[in-house]
C-alpha cells in the first residue's frame, strides 16, 4: 500500500509542464527490432563518418580521452571548438575567421535550442518566432520554458519560402519576441532559405532579438551554402549546426552553436559544468580529422545519388504525385494521393497516413508522417537510405499503394495493374 501523503503532483508541477505535449517521433509508434529500414528520422543512413579497421576501431584514432573515463571531461572543449571552427572557415562570407571563442557545443542541438531560451527568455512574459513547418522542438522547449510561440508560415504558395516581410512586421508590432529561428535547410520542407530573405530580418532597425538559424542538414546542400562563419558580421546572429546527420554520429548527441564571443560565453557560463562527455568529444574531434572527413564526403556522396534517385523513380509509382520543398537535405517531402495521378488523385491525408501504416507494420519501413503540418497535405517525410534500403523502398510502396487502392476500390487497383504493365512494355 502506498503511503499517505499531502502530495498532490497536480498542484506541485508546473501547470505548462503538466500540459506539455512532448516531441514525437515514428519510433514511439514502430519500435527497432534490428531488421527495420528506418528512412524516418533524417540519420546517415550509411554510418558514422570514420574511417574503421576491420575490427571496428576509429582508424588512427590514439586519443586517450577514452582511457581516463574515470576523470570528469573537459569542461571547455577547445579543441573540439577549433576543429569545428576550421571545417566552416570556408570564407565564402566573410573575410573573417571563427575562433573557439564563438562556440558554444551541446548535447545536441536541442540542448542549444533550450540554452538559448534560457539565456534570452523570461518565463510567462517573453516569445518565440517560428516558420512552420518546422523542426517542432523549437515549440516544446518554448513550452517547457514557459514561453508563448508566435507563427508566421512559410510561403506556401512559393514553395515553402520564408517571409521576412510578414516576420519583421510581427517583430514590429511585439517587444517580447526575443528569439526566431529558422530552419535551413527546412524540416520537413528540405528547402534552403536565401541568404538575402535571413539579412533582411537581420537588419530589422529596432528589434532587440537574437535570430538563430538551424543548419542541421546543411552539408547535404551545395559548397558554400553554410552561413556559420557569417556569425563574425552580426553580433545577433546564432548558426546550430550538428554531427547526427552527415556525419553520421546520432548517437553520440553531439550539437554546436557558432555565434558571438558575447553570446558563446554566456551560453558557456550557464550550461552544466562537464556537458560534453569524454567519449563524445574523443569521438568529434576523430570525426573531423582529414581521413575521417573523406569518409564522411563519401557517404554524402553516396547519399545524394540515391535522393536523386529517389526523385526519379518515386514518381512512376501511381499514387506517388509531387515533391514539396526542395531537395538540399537528406529526405524528401513526398506526397500521396488518393489515387493515381492519370486518374485525377489528389494528396490525401487519409492515404498518407495508411502508407505510414502499413510500409511499418507489413514491410518493416519506417518513414514520417508529416500531413497535419502547414502545407504538407498528404505527405510523408522519406529519408534518403541506402541503395539496397531505396531498393526495398521503391517495391514496398508500390505494393502498398496497389493494396490501398485495391481494397479501397477494384477500379483503382485495375489502373494500377495497367500502369505497371505499361511500365514493363516501357
């Protein structure tokens, strides 16, 4: 029997914090049982970005970080800090140089994410700005921080553009918006957002905020798309970057934000004291070593030629229809429609969803249902695999589609039975 108790968690928990709607993934929906392809959650689908031995050790890798794990890590991690600092020294921006100073490194992006709302928001008073669709952790941790979200939607009718315009003028209008951020490249849209729409909220003339550009999926775009270095012209200006996409390392949760020596030390005084593990930051630094980049360029590589693949073979499935956003990512924004295309369909969310449903629980697929966002009916997020993954992918979803349509209707499974074979004649 339990004791008694005055406790009441009801009335003991904060009030947003009982109402808070937490971050969900695919995963809390279709567990990894180790045999699943898992195109939903934006990972590398080709590994870590090391070069390994035969043996599966980091090749050339002679730190001795790992070997004193009963010692705290190093609380500052400059090393780490300056490698990070050399990769996106690029110039292409700036004729300045990032220094140690101008990093903050996290468990994470979202530790960045919830760092910044700390340093910059009061609670119950303060706001942040966000661009749906987008990465929904920027709302969950504004949430947990007890802040109120302020939304101004891309531009849906111009492929998912931002509008700076409609931004300044919410920022104009309340002083309590501290924070925006923008994501880019966008999730779910895999769009880039021009530099020139980012200047624009930039330069607002009385804005007192801090704008914070989400580069998660930066590296899957073209050379030079990176706005890190461009931190050293705008003292307002926040750039996230993270080690779970290209580099294919999720697992060690490793995030940075490149910004103002101002802004990195007070992230620096208020974050936990040994934040970065010692196997985490052995592991970066080994990831941004020459041998270990090169296998990380070779997996984009190979990453890109199946994206693009995917967006030629995707749309001969019937029931596939277009491609929102763009295709600067790692995944692509597919839509699903009732029915094939050459039979007038329409991007259903109804269909969507039953794709989700049944690539998981009858092919072992998992991909991100993404239809309730803004803009985004009847789509699905798809990540990009590998090629035997892409293989499965492309079969599984025109046997899915061709049950769906089967059992909805005999006369759609007969367009679809027309149109393979037409196909084959192809």
């Amino acid at each position: 029997m339990a004791k008694r108790s005055p406790f009441d968690l009801s009335k003991c928990a904060r009030p947003n914090i009982l109402a808070l709607e937490p971050y969900r993934c695919a995963r809390d929906d279709y567990k990894d049982d180790g045999t699943n392809i898992l195109l939903d959650a934006n990972e590398n689908a080709y590994g870590p970005g090391l070069e390994l031995t035969n043996g599966g050790a980091v090749n050339g890798h002679t730190n001795d970080k790992t070997a004193h794990l009963h010692r705290y890590p190093d609380p500052h991690q400059n090393e780490l800090k300056q490698l990070l600092c050399n990769l996106r020294n690029t110039h292409h921006h700036t004729n300045r140089s990032l220094k140690a100073q101008n990093l903050f490194v996290g468990v994470g992006s979202d530790e960045v994410i919830d760092a910044l709302l700390r340093c910059f928001c009061i609670p119950g008073r303060d706001k942040i700005l966000v661009s749906p669709p987008t990465y929904g952790m920027y709302a969950v941790s504004a949430q947990v921080n007890d802040l109120e979200v302020v939304k101004v939607p891309l531009d849906t009718t111009k492929n998912f553009k931002l509008r700076p315009e409609a931004i300044k003028d919410a920022l104009s209008s309340d002083s309590n918006i501290k924070i925006v951020y923008i994501c880019s490249p966008g999730n779910p849209t895999a769009n880039l957002i021009s530099k020139s729409d980012i200047q624009q909220v930039l330069e607002h003339p009385t804005w007192n905020g801090v704008v914070v550009l989400d580069e998660a999926y930066i590296d899957f775009s073209p050379e030079g798309s990176s706005l890190a270095e461009w931190v050293t012209e705008w003292p307002n200006l926040v750039v996230m970057q993270t080690l779970s996409k290209a580099f294919g390392l999720a697992g060690i949760r490793l995030g940075a934000a490149f910004t103002s020596p101002e802004i990195a030390s007070l992230l620096n005084n208020l974050k936990a004291p040994y934040n970065i593990s010692s196997p985490t930051s052995a592991l970066a630094c080994a990831a941004l070593q020459p041998n270990h980049l090169a296998v990380m360029r070779t997996n984009r590589k190979r990453i890109v030629e199946q994206r693009d693949r995917m967006m030629r073979e995707l749309p001969k499935i019937p029931g596939v229809g277009s491609f929102l956003g763009g295709a600067e990512s790692n995944f692509l924004l597919t839509e699903i429609l009732d029915r094939p295309r050459s039979r007038g369909g329409k991007a259903s969310n109804e269909t969507a969803l039953a794709v989700y449903e049944k690539l998981a629980e009858t092919k072992g697929v998992v991909v991100r249902f993404r239809g309730k966002e803004v803009g985004c009916l009847g789509c699905v997020r798809i990540t990009v695999g590998t090629e035997e993954e892409v293989n499965q992918l492309l079969r599984d979803m025109r046997s899915v589609l061709q049950d769906i349509y089967r059992n909805g209707s005999i006369e759609e499974a007969e367009v679809v039975r027309e149109q393979d074979a037409n196909d084959v004649i192809a």
